[in-house]
C-alpha cells in the first residue's frame, strides 16, 4: 500500500472545498428561488415589485455554476463522449483521460485569466451595474473569480494525481480517479 503524500492530502482538501461549495451554491439557489417566487406573486397579486431580484438572481446563477465546475468535475459530470471509450485498450483509455483532463485544465485557466481581468477592470473603474441597486461590479467577480481559481487548483491536482497514478501503473486508481463511468457504476451510484 503507498503512503498517502501531499498530492492525496491537497486532493482531499480541494474534494472538501468543492463539497462545502456546492452546498453552499444549492442554498443561495434556494434562497433565491424564494426571493424569484415572492416577486413573482407581490408582483401579480399587489403590482409591487422586489427591486434587484432579477440583478441579484443573475449574479448568483454566474457564482454558483462557476463554484459547481470543481465539484462536477471531481465527481466525473463534465460530459464526455464514452460510446466507444470501453471498447478501447487500456494504455488508450487512459490517454484518452490524461487528455480529458489536461482540456479542462487549459479551459480553467483561461477562465481564470479572463475572469481575473475582468475583475481587475472593475476594480479600476470602479464599475458599478447599470441598475437602480449600482451594486459594485467586483463584488460578485470576485466571487466568480474565486470559483475559477478553486476550478483551476481542482483541475491541476488531479491532472497531478491522475498522472502520478499513470506513472505508478497504479491503473485502477488511475480509472476511479478520471476514467469514463460505466453504466454498471452509474446504475450502482443512482441505486445509492
């Protein structure tokens, strides 16, 4: 059995993070889902209207699909095309992997880059939203930017992890970690 070492200890972490993320993601969803709802009826049945709920709604779907990118990617939901992936040989299969997972950490850090600059305009400009409210702009880009950080961290750790375990020819470990689901194991997980 190998030791556990910091590659596996930072994993875990970040597997933590993006746990307590989406958690956190579901219930600014819920809360917002409440607020849509309450506007939706003062609006029909006293012709109010909750100002910066539309404003506030879109800023918390950016924040919250950007947060859910790490945990969707550690629990394999990223779609992937799998049609032929286990009719492949195995050294393929795990190319295929290696490759998956190197695309999405090019793509996490280019959201990074671009979210970060985005930010970092706000900042300078001190950008306020072209509403009533003027919320500053950097509020909800930095937590936007804070998503695609922890995105990216979480794509570099297991491109670390998924090739450390290639490099052991620790195959198992390497499948369970990044290799396509298959309908076994996702019929198993929706039984759980």
């Amino acid at each position: 059995m190998v030791k556990n070492d910091r590659i596996d200890d930072i994993y875990n972490l970040i597997r933590g993070l993006s746990k307590i993320s989406a958690v956190i993601g579901g219930i600014l969803l819920f809360v917002m889902s409440g607020f849509i709802g309450v506007e939706v009826i003062i609006r029909k049945f006293f012709a109010l209207s909750l100002s910066g709920i539309e404003e506030y709604s879109g800023y918390t779907l950016a924040i919250v699909s950007m947060i859910a990118f790490s945990y969707t990617f550690l629990k394999k939901g990223h779609v992937r095309i799998d049609i032929l992936y286990q009719k492949f040989s195995r050294p393929f299969r795990h190319a295929l992997d290696l490759m998956s997972v190197l695309m999405i950490l090019i793509f996490s850090y280019v959201m990074t880059y671009f979210s970060y600059k985005t930010l970092h305009m706000s900042i300078l400009r001190s950008s306020k939203a072209n509403t009533t409210l003027q919320t500053p702009l950097w509020i909800p880009q930095l937590l936007w930017f804070l998503g695609t950080v922890l995105f990216a961290i979480t794509a570099t750790v297991v491109l670390v992890k998924l090739s450390k375990h290639l490099m052991r020819k620790d195959f198992h470990e390497a499948t369970a970690l990044f290799g396509c689901t298959t309908i076994d194991e996702t019929i198993k997980e929706e039984i759980k």
